[in-house]
C-alpha cells in the first residue's frame, strides 16, 4: 500500500463516512472496512485532518475489540464462545483450530496470512453450538474433530461460482398459495440460504411459479430448516430439519408441474405419498399442524406472542404484511387520538418493566423524559445485545423491525423528541441491514421523516453500529460510545432521562421493550397487565438454548415456571440426562439448581433466587456441567469486558478470576472459598456500574447452591470432569482397535496399534477431547 | 444552595458541587487519588468512597452530586473496609519499591539510593547530610559496618552489589561537613559509655540542643571502638577524627569514671535531666540502679526506659549487638524520643522479590554495567573518582515519589497490606526514559487517567492515551513515540498530579 494512496482514500472517508460530528466510531469502522485494520498512517491523517486527538482516536481503537491495528489474514474465522458454545466445548474447538492452522500462542493469524482466528462474545446462533463464523458463512455444530472437513467447506463454497438463478418470464400460470423458509441467522447457519437457493433451482427446473417468501424467526431453532407450504383451502404443510437434497421431492409432491411428462410423474408421487403418508421425504419431519403430539406443537404450546406476533408469518421486510396484520395502527392511533401524556398513562398502567435486564418501570422512564426540558431529546434503541447466550434481541430485530420501528416512534412521541438511534452490535450484521432496509422503506412511505401520517410529528432515525463492548450495553456507556469516547459508564445521578446524548435528555429502551409498545396501544393496557405476575406483566422472550432438546426463541407469560419451559416446551434435557440447574441472565444473572425448578419466573422471584431476569438468556445445564466451570466462565467473560475505569470492576473481577482458575485447577485451599466470596461482595457492592456490580452473580449464586462442587476441586476432583486441569483421558477395555482416536489426536499421545486396545500418553495429552468426540464406541473415559 | 448532612452536620452548598468538596468544605476530610478539579477522568481509585445513610448505598464522592436531603457518611468501619480493599487491590497490581531494599535493610535507614546519587554527581557535601541524618558516625561505620545493605542489593542479580559502605566511607573522606550550631535548651543529659552509643547520642542530642556529659571509664574515648578493634581494621585516627567533631559540637567527655553507686550519687543524681546507660557488653553489674536479667539491663522497647525513670539504657548493655550499625540506629531513636521529636508512624513500603531477568536491563538504563572494583584496599578506601564511578552503579530501586505518593500515604493511613492479592503473576517493571526530565515506570501507575486527560485537555503535543481496555489497559505515548513528543507544555502539572510515582522527575 502507497502511503499516498492511504491517505487519499482517508480523505474520501473523512468526507463520506462521518456526518456527525465527533462520531469517531463509524469513521474508524469504514476504514477498517477498506483495509480490514486500522493502518496507523490512515489514524495519524484522520488526526491531521480533523483535529480529534491521538488519545481519542488510539483509546477508541484499542477499547473496541472490533478494531485491529495489524492486518489480518485474508479470512477471519470467529469462534463463538458464548455460553451455549461454552457448555458444548468451545474452547476445545477454539484450540484444534489454532493446531490445525498451526498459529502459535501469541499470534493470531496462520502463517500464510490466509485464516486470522479471534474469539467472539456470542454469534447468538445457540441452538447450533458449538458454532464458527468464517467471513460470512455461519457453521454449526463444529466439533474438534470438523475442524478440518469445516475449513475444506468452507474453501469449496469460496470456489462455488455463485450461479444466479434468474427468474424465467411470466409466462408460467401462477400457483395460488406460498412457500415460507425461515431466513434467521440461526437458520442460515443450519443450512437455510442452501435449501432456498436449491428451492429456487427446483422451482425453476419444475417450471413452478408460487410466492417464496422468506420469514423471520420462527422461533423454533431446533427444527431448522423449516419450508411451509401453504396453500388456499388445504392444510399447511410444515418440513423440518430438511436437505438441500429433498427439497426437489416436496416441491414435486404440492406443486403441478407444468412440464406435462412431469405432472404424470407428479401425480404418481402424489399417490405414492398418500400412501406411505408421512414417510416422504424419508429423512425429514414433516408435521401436521394440526397435530397436537408433535414437537413443534409442544414447542408453540403455552407460548404467547406480543413481541414475536405472527411470527413465521411475515416477510421481515414485508411493510405491506406488516401493515395488513395491523401495523403501524398503533402509531397512527397515537397520532390521531391520543396526547403524549394519556400513552405513557397507558404505558404505565400496562405495568410494563424493561427488558433489558433492570427491570425499571418503562413508563416512568417515558414520563421523566417527556418531563424533562430541553431544546432536543433522543430516544435509542438499546440493541447492543452481549450477553453470551442470549439472542432474542438478535431475532427481533432481524425479523419484526417494523414492529420495533413503530415502537420506538410511539416512544420518541410520548417523550417529546424527533430524534431517534438504534444502536445495534456490529456483530449482528444482518440485523443491521434489515432495520437499515426498513428504516428505509418506513422513510419512503412516511411513516419516519417529516410530518408523519400527516400529524405535526416529526422523527428521524439514525443507524449506529456498536464496535464490539459488552460495557456499551450499559445506558452511559453506550452514550458515550455513541459520542466518540471510549466506552467508560459513569456514575449516575444524572440519569440519561435527564442529561444523556450530547447531555440532552435521552430515553433509552431495549429492542424487546419496544417490540412490545405497538401491542399494548392497539390491544390495551389491560390486555397486557392480565398477562403474567402481581409484579413482572406481560410476556418475556427468552433465548433457550444448552442441553436442551428443542432449543430456540420463545415467549412466554412471566410468572411461567421453570419446569414448564425446560420440560413441556423444552421438551426435556438431551440425551436422557439429568436435569441440573438453569443459568439464566447471563454474566449478570446466576444459576438456579433443580431443586428450585418450580420456581415461578418474573423479577422478584429470580433475584430473591440470587439470579436475574437480565436480557434473557436461558441455558438448560445437565449432569455433565461443572457448575464451577460456568461460574468461572462467566467470570472470565466480564473481567474480559470491563472497561477497566474504576478499581474494583478492573482489579478485583480479575483476581476473582485467578482464585476461580486456581480452583478450577486444583491449586486454591479452602480458606480461598471464603477470600472469593468477600471480594465478590465488595466488588458488587463497590463498583460503579451494572456490569461490575453484578459481575459476581454468577459466582455467588454457584456458591450459594453448589459449595460441595467448589470443595470437590479443592479437594483435587472436579466431579464432572469438566476442568481439564484436573482430569486425565483413558481408554477402556471397550476399545474395538479402530484407531480413529489415533488419526484424530494432534499431539500423536495415541499409538497406532490397529486391533488392539488403545493406550493414551498422559505425558503428552493435551485434553482436546478430540479422542472421545470421535470414538465410535465411547471407550475414551475421563477420570 | 442545597441543603444536605454530611455526618449529622447541616450544610449547603451550591448545585453541581459534588459530595466530595462539599465534605471538604465542611472540614470533613476525604481520601482520594484520581480526582482533580476540572479534569475529567474520575471517579477511578474509588478510595474516595462515601456511604448513603438512608440506604447504605456506597459511592465514590468525587463523582456524586450534591442532592437536596442527602444524608452522608463520610466514613465508618465500612467504607474504611472498603477504601483499605481499593487500596489493596490496587497494590495487587502496583510494582515497585517505594524504598530500596538496601535502606530497607539498613538497621539505621539511611537513605542509601539518595546518598548514591550524591555522590554520582560529584556532591559529597550534600551526601554526607543525607548520610548523618540517620548515622552519628559515618566515618567510623565506613570501616566497621558489616553493611547488610549490600546483602539485600538488586544489583547482585546483574555482579556484585554496590560497595555502599565504602560509598559512605567516602562522604566522609571528602566533605568539609561542619554541623549546623544549634541553640542549647539548657538540659543536661549523662551518657556513660562512648562507644558507638554513646558516642551517637551525644551527637544527636547535642544537635537537638541538650548538653551532654560522657562518661568513660577508661583512660581515653571509644570504648570499644579503641580497645577491641585493630587499627587494620578502623585507624585510631578515624576514631579520633569523628570524636573530635562531637567535642566541636558542645560534648564534654570525662574519662577514667568509673559508674558505680556512690559515682551515681555524687556525680549523676538530680543533676541530669536524664541517664543513659551505654556502656555497651559489660561484666558490670547494674542490679543496684535498675532491673536487670540475663542479657542485661531491662528496658521498655518502645522507650529504651528502665525501671527507674528518666533512666535509659541503649545499646549492647541490653541485648548484645551483633552490628554496631544496629547500636547507631538505637542511638538515633533514643535521642529522638529525649527531644520529644515524634518518630514517623512505620510508613508503608511497597516491595517486592527477586528482578525478573527482563527487568534487569529496564533497571540498567540509569545505571552502568561494569562490575564493582575489587582492587580498593581496606584501608585506603575510594578516590574520589573511584567512589563516583561506584556510586554509578547504584539501581536505583527506590521510588522517586516514595514522598510525594498518595498511594503510599493513604495504604499507611488504612493500614493496607501490599499481598492480599497476591494471586496471579505480577507485572514487570518497564522505565522509560525518552524525556529530559521525566520518567514513566507504568507498573506504578494506577490507570486513573488524569495525566492523559490534562495532556489531552491542555492539548499538549502529542499527549498521552489509553491503550486497551479492563485489566489489561495501560497508558502510552501514541504510536510508540518518544514521551519527550508527548509532554512539553503539561509534563509537570502530569508529574505533580500523577498520585503514584509512575510519573517522576527524573533527579
């Protein structure tokens, strides 16, 4: 690279990408976007240039873990570590993937410059854990023993030409009815955009002309990729979990050929269909949705949806479904017929809480905005979802954002302002870009913009992308973020309702909060208030994921129990094993064992449980999980993400940190049991911000219900056999000699002896686990 | 105004003033470190914690503002709980000496790194002060002392450790040091004994301005010092030298008295202010003047008091001494506790092992590398320029700020212990010295940030900045540049400002 060249691409930058003043974020964004790091020629011009200081620009660079200032290898693969991938073995994937590519401990990238490998907070694609990101391509279920048949899939779809299917002329006489297929990020990664295009190809190869719509979450993870067919005056017919490769049948199986030799063969397989009924395709489920005993029902069942109404019914960038299943009629009711004042009054008595982990009064929070005065207000959409685990709010974005959209709009007029941000994380590409499309379309048919629906409102909405800081979640943080500093919360008084963006007052809402918004206008305050607890009201959206066997999005009232939701809609643990604990709020949340499984969620009762509603995530644990493994899993996860302001967030998360991974490696005595839970108390209670003040959650609440485990370790034994520090891998006489242990081990502690029972050298065993993930006879023990 | 309680006292002060000044104003005091007024960067050390009475919330009052109707504890057992965990935990991340391990391990405490520096710069008029505030006898100790401040020298990881006992041999050897004249208070002490006790109590108390009669029983002065010591070892003409300046100083000596009970009453009682017994290891018997057990005279260990008042006992007549350096440093503690002159409370002292061998060199970048000369005779001792190039060869471990750092004085103040953290690896200590006059060592700093908030506010060159974030954050120059580029305008108000000694002067 020219250093001329960089500058002068700088330049264009400069001009193109920073509207805002002192909005540094977006503008380091773009040119790292144009590099795939930040070169510190193109930094010391954007100082030259715009006068925003060295420590502005470096302290931004730095806190952000989005930005890198060295170039990376031509392709990124990203190892989610979030929760759900944790308790499936992320860590192990993480490691093959370094060996294979042989990248040593202090670097990153291979030597070839071709794969750089970095671990990310959560790709919120649960229900598939352990799942790796390369580029774009999502894949799920990586086990330490896909790592090389992952990177060769991956190489093969680079070399792919992309063939475009182009649609043929319209000659064809169009079918009556549509076919659905679920775009979500989760089922991309099961495999979705392959089963579409393929639906495509054999639309075309059938000559069959129908609506493909694609639809936002369903919601039902654990069955993608799904395909509905519907068809007027017929029964819906629902696949699940389909192939590329079947795809061809189903579409021969509802839809006539137009092909006349076809429709012979098609009526044929019609009649052969009715006879082997559910049978066809072979290896897919197909479901009636009529049926009451199928998973999908029970799934659905004891579900309410508000945020996620119609789901599975829309075409996320759909305005004109939005609008005929009733959207924006909240709005316009608000416009025409109501005053700010009586809809936060509505607000208020629906009893509505934020659903972003708090739980303060949505109402009240309106009412202190719309009270405060100022010449401008903002209101934010608070989409820098981080919790690992957790992706409801991923989910709502991406598949109702017109919904959240005319939420926030009803809010921005309660509180008085014409300003609005939806602040989502960047790694969250495609809910980016479907708010940015709606926004869009929301701009073209005013229902955003000047004079809205024709009333004297008027409110614009902007689009900022968070760059990778689990602290931005929090309210100050994220201002500041927004406002070209490092993410740092400050104390509060003053609230952001009173001085929040550029010290204006700001009303700041979590996506799910706003889902909710248009309902209540449009069903009632009481509608809403009869949904759920004396003190938590309406529905709650939860991201069930772990060992769980039907994982995915859900909504369900507050007050719903435990039981109910890992039983009946969970469908009970994997594997038959036995149920344990739920770890639900994530890093700031805690764990809640068996025994309190009739335990009733909503606000009150999950904090007096030492957890907390947090944003949502729910991860089902089994017997397997080591319960001091999660505590110190999650534990690592926020002092990785404390901004590092005040003392005792920064120092002391990170010795609680050290005596957890002394424990977890057998090294602590137990007087450290008492050390770790005094410093979690003063840490909680010394901290500035949420993040540190609920750091230790995890931790206590482990403490609280499962000491026993915690002596265990220091006692030498870690029961699960989770910590590898403490473990050590063995064959069993079970060993068949097939020597697929051997091929797999990468540190060759395995010798070859084909036939024979196999020995592990625990000199040189690493504990990968490759061994016991790949032995077809479960021989590969752990003690 | 707004009207608040700050420990059950009624005040008002204006809007916006937050809870810290407002205590301040009140006189109540508040311990904090980050906090500037006008800057931006706290609350950080959150020493400065306060505590809401009404629902016991605890906040840094730095950062809080005033409310109508608050109710404020500035500070109970709690919040001191807390601010001795922040200053625990910040120590746990907090590298360094703040005295060298040689001064440390000096039974007098002489500060030894200062004294070297002195000398390195050619300045022995200013070493010897350094040298006598703690030690009445320099000279003589320069041949005697068996120097366990050598043993603990860091420099012995890289050769042999700095020849400090010669070093300050030489102060001696090369100053003119006249003592400053001090008024007499009128009080009278007798010492009986001139040994090394003796013989440094009378220089103390004759500086602090008590008027001393020394009491020897044999024919000539030091005791010990004359009698047991080969002039191989120390020449009687070093021991005369240093006598003769403590005669200069007002002390008179009687020799050949002999301390016995009717000397004591005739000569001694109710003459005297006061008695000190140092006749140093003696078959004597003291049993008709005060108690005494098996290692001789009884004494109270905070006061050097025997059993009978205004008499006290120093030295080996006590407990037998195996350095007279340790005979010297009691000397000095006693004189002290004469004039009523409050000895510090024991100041906290950040510490640490061994170097790391990646340390070594970060610590040789004030220093040289040769080794020490093995050719200097015992009795000869330095030249001038010998001592010079020795003293250059000193680490200097301590902390340029070990006096000016407000990490130290407040872990004195809440009785902090350095290791209640000591959990993972430490850090390793880096200096860096690319400015003319400052040094960062960023294993001191704190992360408070207001060295990189005054640079920035103050738009100095190129400033300081934040690099990273959480545990791992640390303050840098931008882009790897020189701190000479980064501080011109603001590099002393960051010095005086920095609240540990990561930013220095570096003289």
């Amino acid at each position: 690279m020219k250093a001329e060249d960089i500058i002068n691409k700088t330049d264009e930058i400069i001009a193109s990408a920073s509207p805002i003043q002192g909005q540094v974020i977006p503008l380091l964004q773009a040119i790292q976007k144009e590099y795939n790091y930040l070169p510190e020629l193109a930094l010391q011009h954007v100082h030259n240039k715009t006068g925003i200081s060295y420590s502005t620009i470096l302290g931004i660079a730095t806190f952000y873990s989005q930005f890198r200032l060295h170039p990376a290898g031509k392709h990124i693969i990203k190892v989610c570590v979030g929760t759900a991938c944790h308790v499936k073995g992320a860590g192990l994937v993480f490691d093959a993937f370094k060996r294979h590519l042989k990248i040593d401990a202090h670097s990153d990238t291979d030597q070839d410059g071709l794969f750089t490998i970095e671990k990310v907070a959560c790709l919120g694609c649960c229900t598939i854990a352990p799942v790796v990101q390369i580029d774009e391509i999502t894949f799920g279920k990586v086990s330490t023993d896909k790592i090389k048949d992952t990177l060769e899939e991956f190489i093969n779809l680079q070399l792919q030409e992309t063939t475009n299917i182009k649609t043929t002329s319209t000659t064809l006489k169009k079918e009556a009815g549509e076919i659905r297929i679920g775009l979500g990020s989760c089922c991309v990664a099961s495999g979705s955009a392959e089963v579409k295009k393929e639906l495509e190809a054999s639309l075309l190869r059938n000559r069959v002309q129908v609506d493909v719509k694609q639809v936002g979450c369903v919601g039902v993870c654990n069955q993608v990729p799904m395909l509905e067919i519907h068809k007027p005056g017929k029964k819906p017919a629902f696949y699940a979990k389909i192939r590329p490769d079947e795809v061809n049948k189903i579409i021969k199986k509802h839809f006539r050929s137009s092909n006349i030799t076809q429709h012979l063969k098609n009526s044929f397989y019609d009649t052969f269909d009715r006879i082997l009924e559910r049978d066809i395709p072979i290896s897919t489920s197909f479901y009636d949705p009529n049926d009451k005993d199928t998973p999908l029902a029970a799934f659905l069942d004891g579900q309410i949806s508000i945020a996620t109404e119609n789901r599975g019914e829309m075409d996320p960038l759909d305005l004109n479904t939005y609008k005929q299943f009733g959207g924006f009629k909240s709005l316009l009711h608000c416009l025409r017929k109501m005053n700010p004042d009586q809809i936060i009054e509505e607000i208020l008595k629906s009893g509505l809480r934020g659903r972003g982990g708090a739980g303060f009064e949505t109402g009240r929070k309106w009412k202190f905005v719309s009270q405060a005065q100022a010449d401008k207000k903002y209101v934010i959409c608070n989409g820098d979802e981080g919790d690992p685990g957790a992706f409801m709010d991923r989910m709502l974005l991406e598949s109702y954002p017109f919904r959240i959209i005319e939420g926030i709009t009803i809010a921005a007029f309660a509180a008085g302002s014409n300003e609005g941000i939806f602040y989502i994380r960047a790694e969250y590409p495609l809910a980016v870009k479907r708010i940015r499309e709606a926004v869009n379309k929301c701009y073209d048919a005013g229902l955003l913009g000047n004079n809205i629906l024709n009333s004297n409102f008027s409110f614009h909405i902007s689009i900022f992308e968070g760059a990778g800081a689990f602290v931005c979640g929090e309210e100050t943080a994220l201002i500041a973020s927004i406002e070209g500093k490092r993410g740092l919360p400050r104390l509060r008084p003053p609230y952001p309702a009173q001085s929040g963006l550029y010290e204006k007052p700001t009303l700041i809402n979590n996506v799910e909060t706003l889902a909710l918004v248009p309902w209540i206008i449009s069903k009632g305050a009481d509608a809403f208030k009869n949904i759920g607890t004396q003190n938590s009201k309406g529905t709650k959206v939860f991201a069930l994921a772990g060992k769980i066997n039907r994982g995915g999005l859900i909504e369900v009232p507050m007050g719903i129990s435990i039981k109910k939701i890992v039983f009946d809609i969970g469908g009970g643990i994997q594997n038959n094993k036995k149920f344990k604990a739920i770890q639900i709020g994530g890093p700031s949340g805690g764990c809640i064992p068996a025994s309190l499984i009739d335990t009733e969620i909503d606000y009150q009762s999950l904090a007096q449980a030492g957890a907390m509603m947090g944003s949502g995530g729910l991860i089902v644990l089994d017997e397997t999980d080591c319960m001091v493994d999660i505590a110190r899993y999650f534990l690592s996860f926020t002092q990785d993400q404390s901004c590092g302001r005040c003392t005792f967030c920064r120092v002391g998360t990170t010795r609680m940190l050290e005596i957890m991974d002394n424990i977890c490696s057998g090294k602590a005595e137990m007087n450290d049991l008492q050390k770790l839970e005094d410093l979690a108390l003063i840490v909680k209670k010394g901290s500035i911000c949420g993040l540190g003040k609920t750091a230790p959650n995890p931790v206590l609440s482990t403490l609280k219900y499962f000491r026993e485990e915690y002596e265990a370790h220091i006692n030498g034994k870690c029961p699960t056999g989770k910590c590898t520090a403490m473990i050590e891998y063995f064959i069993t006489n079970d060993c068949i000699g097939c020597t697929k242990c051997v091929q797999q081990c990468p540190v060759d502690a395995i010798s070859f002896m084909p036939q024979e029972v196999h020995i592990i050298d625990s000199e040189k065993c690493i504990q990968c686990d490759a061994c016991r993930q790949i032995c077809p006879v479960d021989a590969v023990i752990t003690k | 105004m707004v009207e608040l309680k700050i420990n059950d006292k009624i005040i008002q002060v204006p809007a916006g003033t937050t809870i810290l000044e407002a205590a301040r104003s009140a006189g109540f005091s508040i311990p904090s470190m980050c906090y500037l007024k006008g800057q931006s960067n706290h609350p950080s050390c959150m020493i400065c914690v306060v505590k809401d009475r009404k629902n016991g919330s605890i906040f840094p009052s730095c950062a809080m503002p005033v409310n109508e109707g608050m109710d404020i504890i500035s500070e109970d057992d709690e919040i001191r709980d807390m601010r001795k965990q922040s200053l625990e935990l910040l120590l746990s991340d907090h590298v360094g000496d703040c005295e060298a391990p040689c001064q440390l391990s000096c039974p007098a405490h002489m500060d030894i790194p200062l004294m070297n520096r002195l000398i390195g710069a050619n300045k022995f008029e200013e070493a010897i002060r350094i040298v006598k505030n703690d030690i009445a006898l320099p000279f003589i100790l320069g041949y005697i002392c068996p120097a366990p401040c050598e043993n603990a020298c860091r420099r012995k990881q890289i050769n042999a450790p700095v020849s400090i006992c010669l070093l300050k041999r030489s102060t001696a050897q090369f100053s003119n040091f006249e003592e400053p004249k001090t008024k007499p208070n009128g009080k009278k002490i007798a010492i009986i004994g001139s040994g090394v006790a003796g013989l440094s109590l009378a220089y103390f108390l004759q500086l602090y301005g008590f008027s001393c009669d020394i009491f020897e029983k044999n024919k000539e002065i030091g005791g010990s010092l004359r009698y047991d010591i080969s002039e191989e070892i120390l020449p009687k003409r070093i021991l005369d030298i240093e006598i003769e300046g403590i005669k200069k100083l007002g002390a008179s000596f009687y020799c050949s008295s002999d301390f016995n009970p009717s000397f004591y009453e005739e000569k001694i009682k109710n003459r005297y202010s006061a008695l000190i017994i140092s006749t140093g290891v003696s078959t004597q018997d003291f049993s008709w003047l005060v108690e005494v057990d098996k290692n001789g005279i009884v004494i109270n260990e905070k006061n050097f008091l025997t059993s009978v008042s205004n008499i006290y006992a120093c030295g080996s007549v006590v407990k037998k001494q195996k350095m007279a350096i340790r005979t010297a440093a009691h000397a000095k503690q006693l004189a002290n506790i004469i004039a009523n002159i409050q000895t510090e409370k024991k100041q906290f002292n950040s510490r640490f092992a061994k170097l790391t061998k990646a340390e070594l060199p970060e610590y040789l970048k004030e220093s040289v590398s040769n080794n020490r000369n093995n050719s200097i005779d015992h009795l000869t001792g330095f030249s001038i320029q010998e001592a010079i190039e020795e003293a250059k060869r000193c680490l200097h471990c301590d902390c340029r700020k070990k006096d000016a750092c407000k990490l130290r004085d407040y872990s004195t103040l809440y009785s902090a212990q350095q290791n209640s953290y000591n959990i993972g690896s430490r850090k390793e200590m880096t200096k860096q010295f690319d400015h003319s006059f400052v040094v960062y060592e960023a294993e001191k700093c704190i992360r408070c940030g207001l060295c990189v908030d005054i640079a920035s506010s103050e738009k100095d060159a190129l400033g300081l900045t934040f690099i990273g974030r959480g545990f791992n954050v640390r303050v840098q120059v931008p882009f790897n540049a020189k701190l000479e580029d980064a501080l011109k305008t603001t590099a002393l108000k960051c010095i005086e400002s920095c609240p540990t000694g990561a930013l220095a002067k570096i003289i």
